[in-house]
C-alpha cells in the first residue's frame, strides 16, 4: 500500500521512471529517508533483503539516474528486487488510464494491481514469458551475438513466448528462426525474472540434431560453434545465460575426462 515516506522509514531504496532507476555512486541507494532526501515522498513497500525494507517510490531524482544492467554483478536477490521494483513503477505509470472505458485508475490496497471506479475492469502487471537454451554439439556450444548487445558479449539463443504455443515449441522455432539448426533432448534447467523490459526468462539446454548455421541477421550479428575451453566475452555471473553456459562447459569437461 502506498504512504507518505518519512524521515525514520529505512532500508533500500528503487527509485524509479521510465525504466530509469536512482543510483548515486552507481549504487542502489541504503539507509534512512531523511538522509537520502526522500522525507515526504509517496512510496510501497515491495519486498525484503537481509531483514530489510525494499522501497519503491514512482518518479526521478534530479540527477545519477541510471540503468539496472548497472547493478547485474550485485547479489541476485537484490537485483531482482529492484527489477520488481522498476517493473511495477512502469506498470504504474502505463495504467494511470482505464484502456476500455478511459477513465482514471487507482491503486488497489491489498495486491499489485490497479482498479477502474468506472467499469471495474482489474489490471496487473503482465509478464512475457521467454525461453532461453544451451545447444551443444559434443564438446562445443553454440554462441551468438545479438543485435542488442553491443559490448562484445556472446550468448546463448533466447525469444520470446508466441501466443498458442508451448515452451518446448518455442524453444525450436526461435533456434531455427535465429540459426537454421535444429535441437534435440530438450531439457529444462531453471528460470529467472529479467526485468528488460518485463520478462520471466526459462531457460534450458539441448543437444544439435542437424542443419548448418545460418543466421538471421535481423536478430544476430554473429553465431558459432567454440569449443568448452576456447570461449569468447560472456554474459555476467549471476545471469540465467551465464549459468547456461557454465553447466554446458562441466558436462564437456566430465565427458571428456
């Protein structure tokens, strides 16, 4: 429920708006409201790390707002709170307006929801679930760089989630949209939330059943085979993908031990 912040209200804090969080020193802001000058603004609490409040207050500061790929090496329970936190400001701010009969929407007071005096309609945050997979071919994996990524980072394949269809079905349209090559032994591994933008990451690993690569130059720059232990740049720890490719590289190693 949200409530005025006061001055002894403490904790962490996300700072949130138009998918920009709050971050001097490049750090998620911790410690009391007054000392951070955030006595009198409106916030909810969202979550708790380490026996501490998690706050979200909808809105900028003046300045030192930044990205949360700013906070990826920080401890993923963390970081994934603050996700929440920036995904429900932008939920927020998207339905400030009723999108079937236009009127103005309010907070509900006991979910993440927001609520039309008008017509009753009920809206909550939406997520897009997403697939993500390892492809390995003996002692290689399969590893890309996607148009979206520019800093020299190779990954695995990813897409999302199409409307009528299973995971296991997206999984093998998205690797032969984005490759041409064809997956085999599917398995699931885990999941993650990703809050870029509202996503729900499910990510597997699966062997190559055939086909050369091709890539479809929309959705990658590059894509190829590397060998366990002659890797390109990865993804941070403590990403979805990052654990994808580390459990690809000990199946390697077993096997050929």
């Amino acid at each position: 429920m949200e409530q005025e912040i006061l001055s002894v209200d403490a904790g962490w804090w996300v700072v949130s708006q138009e998918h920009k969080i709050w971050l001097p020193k490049g750090e998620l802001p911790h410690g009391n409201a007054g000392s951070l000058g955030l006595t009198g603004r409106s916030g909810r609490p969202v979550g708790e790390w380490q026996g501490e409040t998690v706050w979200l207050i909808c809105g900028a500061q003046p300045q030192e707002m930044g990205s949360l790929r700013q906070l990826l090496d920080q401890e993923t329970g963390l970081f994934q709170l603050a996700g929440r936190g920036i995904q429900l400001a932008e939920f927020y701010r998207s339905h400030r307006w009723c999108g079937y009969c236009g009127h103005e929407m309010h907070h509900s007071k006991t979910e993440l929801a927001c609520l039309c005096g008008h017509c009753r309609q009920r809206y909550y945050p939406q997520i897009a679930p997403c697939i993500i997979v390892a492809i390995r071919r003996g002692d290689e994996i399969l590893l890309a760089q996607h148009t979206r990524h520019r800093n020299g980072i190779f990954t695995v394949l990813a897409g999302f989630v199409e409307v009528g269809e299973t995971l296991e079905q997206t999984v093998a349209r998205e690797v032969m949209e984005e490759s041409s090559i064809s997956v085999k032994n599917l398995r699931y591994v885990s999941s993650q939330p990703w809050p870029f933008p509202q996503s729900l990451m499910m990510a597997f690993m699966a062997d190559y059943a055939g086909g050369d690569i091709k890539i479809d130059p929309k959705e990658l720059l590059s894509a190829g085979w590397y060998r366990y232990d002659a890797l390109p740049q990865l993804p941070p720890p403590g990403t979805v993908a990052r654990r994808l490719i580390e459990d690809t590289v000990a199946l390697c190693r077993a096997e050929e031990e």
